[in-house]
C-alpha cells in the first residue's frame, strides 16, 4: 500500500506537520525548519520527499511540475488527505484481522 509506505517514514511526517502548522513553504524554508528542530534532511531529500507526498495527495505546490525547473516553487499540506489515509490504513488493518478471524484454525 502506497500510502503506508509514504507516511512511514519520519521525515515526511515531519514535513507534514509542519506545512499544516506553518503554511506553504518552498523546499528550503522546510529543509531550514526541519534543521532547526534536529533533523537535518539535505535539501535533495526534502524534494524527494515532497514528490512523494504530492503522489499520494499530501502535499501540492503552486507551480506546475513541468515547469518547475528554475523556479522556487512553495508546498502546502493538503489538510484532508492525512485523515483519508489514516481510515485507509485502518481499512487496511481491519481487513487482516477479519481475514485471520475467519481462517479454519
């Protein structure tokens, strides 16, 4: 599941958090934040990460991905989506139970 595999990992639920606590941010502001409170993820990461946020619906950026090359595009949370996978997730988890519930023992 993709979006597991999103949000299991630290630094992207750290940039979430901040992007709906602080606002749209552009990937060094983010990369400058996470520094300042211990994580120090190299601005390369940051992007990364952001890429993959915007894949599963987390994040959007004002500036159109074929055209961003050149230009300092900024990221906001997309304050819906973290609640729709998190039900997904749990969806996800409920499945397996019922699945091992229901096995002839």
């Amino acid at each position: 599941m993709a979006a597991i595999e999103t949000m299991g990992n630290r630094a992207r639920t750290e940039i979430l958090r901040i992007l709906l606590t602080e606002g749209a941010m552009t990937r060094t502001q983010i990369a400058t934040r996470l520094a300042a409170e211990g994580a120090d993820v190299p601005l390369r990461m940051v992007l990364r990460h952001l890429n993959a946020m915007e894949e599963q619906g987390l994040v959007v950026c004002d500036v159109p991905r074929e055209v961003r090359h050149g230009r300092t595009p900024a990221w906001s949370a997309n304050p819906d989506r973290p609640q729709q996978l998190a039900e997904q997730w749990l969806g996800y988890l409920r499945s397996a139970r019922e699945a091992d519930s229901s096995s002839p023992e």
